[in-house]
C-alpha cells in the first residue's frame, strides 16, 4: 500500500469520535516531478474524502460514529514549499468537514 495505490486506504483506525487513516508518501520531489507527485497525492487524498463521504467505514466500524476525520501522511522524503502550501490550503478549505490533514516526516536516517 502506498500514495501510488489510490484506490486502497494504507491504514485505517479509530480513537473514541475519530476516523483515523494512514498515506504512506514514498515518492520523491525531484525536479520536475514534483508537480506529478502532488497531483498523485491529491488523487489519493480525494480518494479517501469519498471514502468519508460515502461513509465506506461503516463496513468496518458499524456501530461507530465519527465527529472528526483525520489523513495522517507519512513522508520518506523532505516536503517542498508547494506541498506545505496544498496541505495547508486543503486544510483550509476541509476544516468545515471536521476533516484534517497531517504531514509526518517518516524518513529514516542510516548511518554510513
């Protein structure tokens, strides 16, 4: 599972009202895929608002009941100035949906 996977949810869990989910970011900024990566990230984050939209999470929580949505992100890579600023944007725009977007730099460090 990964941002590349936009049609599965990487991680999925709960705390009390909220719907925690899981984006394991791979992907580099290098360059000219930058933009690439972004409209990547953006197919799979649109993918999990459908996901809370539809509320295809009954089908794993059916008794539960959520007030807040939470898309952790997690990075291998250093985000860039344009991926701070979508992230950033989207939250603006998404906070009316009780739905948050966190960023997490999850590269890990190998000593040579």
């Amino acid at each position: 599972m990964a941002v590349t996977d936009s049609d599965v949810v990487d991680g999925i869990a709960y705390d009390n009202e909220t719907l925690i989910m899981e984006i394991y970011d791979h992907l580099d900024f290098e360059g000219q895929f930058e933009f690439d990566h972004l409209a990547i990230l953006q197919d799979k984050i649109n993918k999990y608002l459908w996901f809370i939209d539809c509320k295809q999470y009954a089908d794993m929580y059916p008794d539960k009941e959520f007030n807040e949505y939470l898309i952790n992100i997690h990075f291998l890579h250093e985000l860039t100035e344009n991926c701070k600023k979508y992230i950033d944007v989207s939250n603006e725009k998404l906070s009316l949906s009780n739905v948050k977007i966190v960023p997490f730099l999850s590269r890990i460090k190998q000593d040579t």
